[in-house]
C-alpha cells in the first residue's frame, strides 16, 4: 500500500502531530510511506524518516494532484485546518481511502477515525463521520514512542525534581511563567524545540540558573523524564508517555484543543490546572 500522511508543523502548530505520525508510520513497515507538508516557519521537516512532498498551499487541488502522481491508496490527515468538506471532495476526486485523526470531535469524511487519546469517546463521532466509518478510539490505540519502550526497562537515578515539557512551541510563553516561580532549591529539567519563539527568553533566563538544565530538540526525552520526580506537562498527547512511565505529573492546559484530556484527567483524580499555581508543587512534596 502507498500510504501518504498530510501533516504540517510550524512554530505555532502541530509539533507533537508530526511526532505521532511517525510512530504510526512505524506500524506500516510493508508499505511505502511518505508525507506531504507545507513549509513553514520552524517546521520539523528535517526530523521526518520518510520522503516529504513539500507543498506550497493547503488547497485540496494541490494535494489531489499529489496523490495521483504517487498512486497513492490511503491518505492520513492530521490537521486542525482540513474538515469534513476537504476531506470530502480528496475522496470524490481521487477515490483513496482516508484516515483522520481527531482530537476535538469535529466532523469528518472518513474511512477511519483515529483518536488515540485515553479520553477518546467513540459514541461522541455519533452523526460526526459517515456511518460505515471504523472508529479506534480509546486506549488500545494509543501511540507510544519506541525510545519509551526501551526506557522504561532501564533502572535510573533520578537526577531532577522537575521535568517540563509545555509543548514544543509552548506558543504562550508557560514554561517561563512556570519557571520564574520555582525555588533554586529544585532541579529542573526543561524540554523544548528550535521552533519555540520564547528560546531567547528561555536561555537567557537559564544562564544565571544552575539550576536548570534546558534541553532543546534533545533526542533522548524519555530518559529525561525518566530521572524526573515529577514532570510539569500539558495535558495533551505527552500524558500517554509520562502514564506509561508512571511519572507522577501536574497537567497544566494551555490551548482550547487540551480541553477534552483537561476533563478526562480531572475526572480521574489526576492533578490538573486551567493557569499555573506555583503551590501545586508544594502539593505533591507534601502528600
């Protein structure tokens, strides 16, 4: 099967999407696999394993035109900026078989749905996708790096009392409001890319912080959370690994599209928060 993922990333979206991607390219290792992504301001093209068509727009035609050139059989979108209308008239054109993620149960025009959140609901894609649409909610789809696998099997000496990791972009600048409040007392690690606009801000906060060590675009994440004690995240895909670590965590929202995980996690008792409270560290050290 010719398989192409249509995904982009850039300084204000979709790091984490391309991420999963890849992993889920992973579990396709008979098939030719390549995406398609615009190219735009603090991409992480460059880290992508597989060939990238590059495209100039997200107009359909141009995709389109793609998928016939590649003989492509199935297309995986993973954009807030393609719907159901988009998806709809890249079937009718060209006949392939898409597969959609979702996070924020929007409507598609779908073969697969695929939302991989431990929140997902699949009786909320009720009159949302087509009728004979496959739904992978849930759990059991839930996409976990490989480096997480490996990790989790070797023993650590904790070295941080604190991971944080806001996002690869962190568009709202929370890692240093975060970071301003904290005690030079703790260790902390902090996790961000090249594609964050606040970096500046970040290492030169950082210079005079013996304290903090800042790790950008590192490559060795699980391990980093793995010599954590409690890791600052937002509650959005990262929650399945730092679960799968059994990290102790405080999920703090930073986008509207976190809102779904924010409830599910606070439903399940979970520490979580709407803005940060520095108190909340206190918390956890004296539970």
């Amino acid at each position: 099967m010719n398989l192409l993922i249509r995904a982009d990333s850039s300084s204000a979206i979709g790091l984490g999407h391309i991420m999963r991607d890849v992993v889920f390219a992973a579990q396709y290792p008979q098939d030719t696999v390549r995406f398609a992504c615009q190219n735009l301001n603090g991409n992480i093209i460059d880290q992508i394993p597989y060939p990238v068509d590059l495209l100039t727009s997200n107009d359909p035609d141009e995709l389109i035109a793609l998928i016939r050139e590649q003989n492509i059989d199935r297309v995986v979108f993973d954009h807030y900026g393609i719907d159901a209308v988009y998806e709809k008239k890249v079937k009718e054109a060209t006949g392939v078989q898409i597969l959609s993620f979702d996070d924020t149960y929007a409507a598609h025009h779908c073969d697969i749905l695929l939302n991989h959140n431990i929140s997902a609901d699949p009786a909320r894609y009720r009159g949302l996708v087509p009728e004979q649409c496959e739904l992978r909610c849930g759990a059991e789809y839930t996409l976990i790096r490989d480096e997480f696998k490996t990790e989790k099997q070797i023993q650590r000496e904790k070295l941080y009392d604190l991971f944080i990791a806001m996002g690869g972009t962190d568009p709202t600048n929370a890692t240093m409001s975060i970071l301003s409040t904290l005690s030079d007392d703790l260790r902390v690690c902090v996790v961000t890319t090249s594609g964050n606009s606040h970096l500046g801000e970040l290492k030169t906060f950082v210079q005079t912080k013996k304290n903090i060590t800042l790790e950008v675009d590192s490559i060795r994440i699980a391990q980093l959370l793995h010599q954590s004690r409690l890791a600052i995240i937002t509650p959005s895909v990262m929650v399945h690994e730092v679960l799968f670590m059994e990290i102790p965590f405080i999920g703090v929202q930073t986008a509207t599209n976190q809102e779904d995980m924010f409830v599910y996690l606070e439903k399940e008792g979970y520490p979580v928060l709407k803005g940060w409270d520095a108190s909340a560290i206190a918390r956890f050290y004296n539970a």
